[in-house]
DNA sequence: CTACGGATTGGTAACGTTCCCATGGACGTC
DNA sequence: GACGTCCATGGGAACGTTACCAATCCGTAG
C-alpha cells in the first residue's frame, strides 16, 4: 500500500530551484524570458519533484480561457460507425493538443441535455455533437458564453452552426433506382426510428425514386421503427406473407441489414440494398450492394470545422455535404433473375 | 453573429438574489443550511442568469479533490472491441456522475505516455488503461499523487494495479484443441505483433494444446506480426505454398481471421477458428467457429474496480480473469472432410 | 559619470469556487 | 430575564496558476 503524496505545486519547485514561481510558470510553459541557466535549473527542480503543471488550475487563470479540451457526443459510442467517427475527431484534436470527452446520448434528448451540461460545466471550448430530436435551445446560452458547437451526421433543428452531414437523399435515391434498374417495382422499405433526421432523408430518397420511375408507393411496404435485428427480421417475415410480397428491399442501417439478412436464404430471389457498408458486406452470399459513407471523413470534416471556430473564425455557419458512394456487389439483382 | 458575453458567476447570481456567494454556493450544490425561502430566490436568479457552476474552479478549491473525470486510454478506439469497451466503461461513469476522457495510443508507449500525462495535467480521478509494452514506471507517481489505475486486457509489466483479463492462454488451448479433435495435426498459428501480451498467451496456449496432443511444434508453421488483412492473407498464401501445407489455422484476432478469410475458397479444406466473434461470423461459408470474449464485461469489470479504488478502497491489487467461450459453428472442422 | 534600453526576475492580485470560522437571530430552558 | 443551542448567513482566505507591473542588473551611449 502505498502513502498519498500531495503533488508538488509551483510553489515548491520554485522553493527548490530557488526562484519565484513567476519564473517556474514561465520556464515550464515555454515562455521567453527566462535564462537559459535558470531555465536548467528549473527543469531540474521539476524531475527531481516529479512536477506537473495542474491544467485546470491554468485554464482557470488565463485570460484567454481555454481548456484545450473538446466534448464528442454521439448516439452510441459502440456503434462502429461513430467509434470511427470519434477515433478520427480524436486524431484531429491530439493533433492539436487538445483532449476530448466522450458521451453518448442514446438518442435521448434528456440523455443529450446533461452530457452536454456536464461537458460544459468543464469549460469545454467546443462540442462535436451528433443532435438527437429534442430543443437545442439550451446551446445557444453556451455558444453565447464562447462553447464552439458544430453537429455532425445530422443538423439540429433551429440551431444556426456549422453541419456535416452525407447526402443521404441521394444517395438513397441512387440504391433504390439500382434495385429499379434491375427490373423490380415492389420494393419494400425497412427504416428505423422516423424522428432520426437520417432516416426521413433516406425514406424521401426512396419516394423520389419511386416517383421518377413512375411506380407508386404502396403503404404497406413501408416499414419504420425498427430498432433491432430481430425487429427488422420479423418485419421481413410479415412482408413475405403478403399476397403481394416485395421483390427488393431497401435497408437504411447496417443493423436492418444484417437483422434482414438473417431472414434471407441462400440464395434468395429477394434482392437487398442496404445503407452503410461494413467488413465482409463482400463475403456473404451474395455479395452485398451497399451505400456506403465515411466516417472517418465525417469526424475529420467536422473537427475542422471545429477547430477553425475555435480559434476565432466568426463567418456565417457552413452546411458540409459529403457524398454516398453505391457499392455494387450483386445482391442489388435478386438471385432469382440473371443479372 | 452572435456576440461574445461573459458567462455569469456565483457573485453575479448572488447579486441579483441578494445573497452573499457563499449562500449561492450551497443553495447550487445543494448543501444544508440554505432556507428553503432563500433556496428558491437563488434558483430563481440562476435560471434568469443562465448560470451554470464552473466545476473546473469548484475542483479546485475543494478539499476532497475530486474532478468527477476518468480517462480510457485504449489502443484503437476505432476497433469495435475497444469501442463497446468504452461504452461499457462510459455507462459506468455515467451513472456515478462521472465523465471520460479517451485516448488512443496505436500500441505506441510515447503517444501512451503523451495521452496520461495530459490526462493527468487534468487531474483525472482515474486511469483505465490498455497498457502498450513500454514501461510504466512513470505511473508510481502519478498514483503516489492519488490518481487511481486498473489495467484492462492486459496487465502493464511491473506495475502493481488492478487488472482486469480474459483467460487466453485457455481460450487458446480450446481453440487448437478443437481442431485436433477434428483430426488435424498440422495447425497453423497466424498472430499479430508478439510484443502485444494478449498474442503471447494466445501462441502460449497454441503450443500447450499440441503439446498435450503429442504434436512437435512445427516453426513452419508459425507466423507473427501480421498487422493487416492483406499482411494475413500473403501469410496464408505463403503457408499454402509449402510442401507440407496446413490443414487448419489458428488466426489470433478478428482482423486477421478476416484477412485470411480472404485467401480461402468457399468451401474450402481447410479448417479454421478464430479469436474474437464479430456480427456475421455465423453467415459466413462455412459458419466461422471462434472463441469469443465479452468486451462489455471487460469494461463494466474494470470500471467497478476503479470506482471501488477511487471511493478509498486501498486494499491489495486485484486480477480478474473473465472466461472465454468457444463458439462453434462449423469452420473448424474443415470443408474436405464430413462432420 | 549619468542616463537609458533591454533582458531577467519577483511581488501582488485575480480567476471562480469552497473551507473555516464568526455572526446574528429565534427558540427553548432554567 | 439570562443563557445555551441551533440554524441561516456572511466574511476572509485559499486552491494553483498566470496577468500585470515594478524592480533589478548589465552594458553601452552620450
């Protein structure tokens, strides 16, 4: 068992060193002004101590205050799609020496509402913030007070800040005119929750296709609320019984996809396309057609974004569309028909 | 535009309360000794100034030096391992009001060493850690200073902390012994860097399962340092190409089950089982068969231990070994031979 | 020799909060 | 009526750091 040590403070490598802490502050923070033989002296002082400068206590006094700390809150950190996400905000603040607070709100505004009050109670000078459906009007007092906000993956109702988003409307409209192009008109869509601003885009993508192909919408192929896998398979399963059973799907996130796949043989002469590419969408059979986005380019982008803000940029907020590619691997056809 | 306003302080709220800043400290915190009367006219100046306490100041000055901050330094926060891990850990904090920071270190001991000690300069209450194979002798004295460390799949050499594992060596020795009973002898073992301690135990526990089957280990057959897909997959070609090739492998993490996955035909001779399960292992042809281990549990388990710490607890370090599971699905038999 | 500029150093106050102790009033008891 | 007790409140100092300004020293110019 070890004792508990208080840690050092200035006061004391500058009692070892022999000088003020005025000079210990300016020697560990690089500042000029500072000799170099009573800089050794200090440095000296601060490895024998085994000295840290206490950052919460800086940023409290500095003027221009900064905790060089950002907030990241996501939907759900386990999604692989926001870890890739955050791993590349991440990189992009390490980069500049800043640390970042992971939270997760699993979409809830409540949830949303303390992450982000505890995350500014630390002083945070910026927040990366994947907006759930409630009132962001609790933000606009924290950018009043000089928190950076930029939102990602989706906009936030009525909060004018810098948003990347991908072009989900088109690129839904592109993997349901695929499916279109290969002859099918019943198609069925399979969506999570609608309050997502993600999953309205995607399902107006889908309308439009339908529209431009001339095919109207039947209701009763349309599936929203799904919110697992076995949701999603069992939504197929009622769809198949239909008198009328559809010939393709469209699966707006790679949960829906897989929770489909499982109710899928192998092969099937229903043909998928599904949002979101993931590892091995190219092993299985057949071979999965996907939309695919990057959110690795996602976090990056937004980060930016965030940077640039905080270091003073006060234009007018930017709206960033990044582009959904079509990753055509077959099962875009339906294994029933020759491609 | 919005222009810049100061945030609002404790004397700013007790001015418009009439209350001294000390009243308002208690009445925001929610200490005794406030009347309910008084209780109300500070609540009440609070919303109308949209204060919000500085916890970075209240961390300070208190004398129980807490900041309700812990840090999740991981090697890839990208890796869906590591990344339901921090959601394990995250939802632990979560609910004792506690937020975290992350870090990623790329298994690279100075970035490692970067992330803490900037982690610490923010002083953390705590430390869950995936160490990289450095040294950590710099930790002594950031837990002599009173921060709180677990260590979580894998231990840190030389360092007396909790540690939080998976048993596998044995998960390993099921593993290959599997495959023996299926009638194989020649076994290959595809792992990454053997500097990583998990990969050690994994080769460990490759040996001990011929070993006790009476097989000589053949070094033919051995491969480390595959750290990508495509290194896995010219492994596996290069292994195909012997004289005496393998009849089964033995890939150490899901990265390289994926890359070898690659080189195989589907079906394919060769039999194959994997360390950690991943979403559609079981659609794969054939089903892959893997040992899988509970990042969730890893996470949650060395969360409780550190909030155990950080409450005061200072008894003996502790090491806690989860138990993996053999998942079998069909790939360890082999696709040349019947079942 | 004095004046002066530059470089180095230190003293004091302050950041926003809470700890510690003192104060004052209401209330009950003897 | 005097006294002790409890509760609500406030004043001053301090947490560890840096902003601001003053002081000192050296060397050189006038």
């Amino acid at each position: 068992m070890r004792r508990l040590v208080k840690r050092p403070t200035m006061k004391d490598v500058a009692r070892a060193a022999g000088v003020s802490p005025m000079t210990v502050s300016r020697a560990v923070s690089g500042e000029p002004g500072v000799s170099p033989d009573t800089a050794a002296r200090v440095e000296q002082a601060v490895r024998q101590l085994g000295y840290q400068r206490n950052d919460n206590a800086r940023s409290l006094r500095q003027k221009n205050l900064r905790t060089s700390t950002i907030g990241l809150v996501v939907d759900d950190l386990a999604n692989p799609f926001y870890a890739l996400m955050a791993r590349s905000v991440e990189d992009e603040a390490h980069r500049r020496g800043f640390l970042v607070l992971v939270g997760s709100t699993n979409d809830e505004p409540r949830r949303e509402r303390e992450v982000i009050a505890a995350f500014t109670a630390r002083q945070v000078d910026g927040l990366i913030l994947v907006p759930t459906n409630g009132g962001h009007g609790f933000l606009k007092r924290q950018m009043d007070g000089g928190t950076c906000v930029v939102c990602v993956d989706r906009p936030a109702k009525g909060l004018a800040v810098d948003t990347v988003t991908v072009d989900n409307r088109a690129g839904a409209e592109r993997a349901v005119s695929h499916l279109l192009g290969h002859g099918h008109t019943r198609i069925a869509y399979l969506g999570d929750r609608f309050d997502i601003w993600t999953q309205r885009e995607r399902h107006a993508g889908y309308l439009a296709a339908l529209a431009s192909h001339g095919i109207p919408e039947d209701p009763a192929l349309v599936r929203h609320e799904l919110r697992s896998q076995s949701h999603a398979a069992a939504a197929l399963a009622e769809l198949r019984a239909l008198s009328a059973p559809p010939t393709a799907l469209f699966t707006t996130n790679d949960l829906i996809t897989i929770g489909v796949m499982d109710g899928l043989g192998q092969p099937d002469p229903v043909a998928l396309v599904g949002f979101d590419d993931f590892p091995l969408a190219d092993r299985l059979s057949p071979p999965l057609s996907v939309v695919s986005q990057d959110p690795v380019a996602l976090g990056a982008t937004a980060a930016n974004l965030l940077f640039s803000r905080i270091d003073g940029d006060r234009s007018a907020p930017r709206s960033v569309v990044l582009l959904t590619r079509l990753i055509v691997r077959g099962s875009g056809a339906g294994g029933g028909r020759p491609r």
